[in-house]
C-alpha cells in the first residue's frame, strides 16, 4: 500500500515537470519567432539609380496611409522597398491621402527608375 502511494506521487511529480517543460518550451518558440520577424524598409531616391535619398522609412506593421514631407513630394525617381514579415505590399500615389495611384508592389520592389508615368508624381504612400 505504502509503495502504490509512492508511485502514484512520482506520477504526479513526473507530469507537473512535463507541463513546466512544455510551457518552457512554448515561450522559446514566441521568442524565436519574434527574433526572426523582419521590418519593411522604403527608401525613396530624387535621381535614378537610388542616388539623393529623400524619404526612408521602416517598421513593422502595416501603414494607413503616410504624405510625403515636402522636401520629398513630387521628387521621387527611383525606390526600395523590402518587404517585411507582416507588410509584403507597399502602393504608391500621386496626390496625399493616398488618392491616384501610381504603382504598387508585390513583395521586395527595387526600381531603379520611373517610369514617366510615375516619375516626379509620388506623395503618398500605403503598406498592407
Ligand atoms: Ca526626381
């Protein structure tokens, strides 16, 4: 009797170091993934070829809608964008409040010149 009330103990005993083991785990896992969540990056260029840096720009999470400052509307001729964990698409615009839009992404874009259509035009933008 003595010795089925001990086993039954180590039981006990055995389970509660599975759960702490487990639970351990589960935060390394959060952890983890936390540290290999990427940010997105926009970089935008007044020349071609990603010469005069005028707007940049990263984070984590998805934007509205961002106006360009002044110093950088209408100016942009060539761009970056890397697409990060939680932001793949960025879509550009040629009037603030993210009105006419003048190009979008699908993932990682580096264009190193506009086309006439969007060149001298963008100041707004929008990342989903
Ligand atoms: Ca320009």
């Amino acid at each position: 009797m003595l010795s089925l009330q001990h086993s039954s103990l180590e039981v006990i005993e055995n389970h509660t170091n599975r759960t702490t083991i487990m639970k351990f785990t589960s935060l390394v896992s959060i952890v983890s993934l936390a540290a290999v969540a990427s940010a997105w990056h926009l970089q935008l260029y007044d020349g071609e070829l990603y010469q005069g840096l005028i707007h940049d720009r990263s984070g984590t999470l998805s934007q509205p809608c961002a106006d360009l400052d002044a110093s950088a509307d209408n100016k942009a001729s060539s761009m970056h964008w890397e697409a990060g964990t939680f932001a793949g698409e960025i879509i550009l615009f040629e009037k603030h409040g993210c009105v006419a839009e003048v190009g979008r992404s699908d993932g990682d874009w580096s264009l190193a010149q506009f086309s006439s259509f969007a060149n001298n035009k963008v100041s707004s933008y929008k990342i989903n």
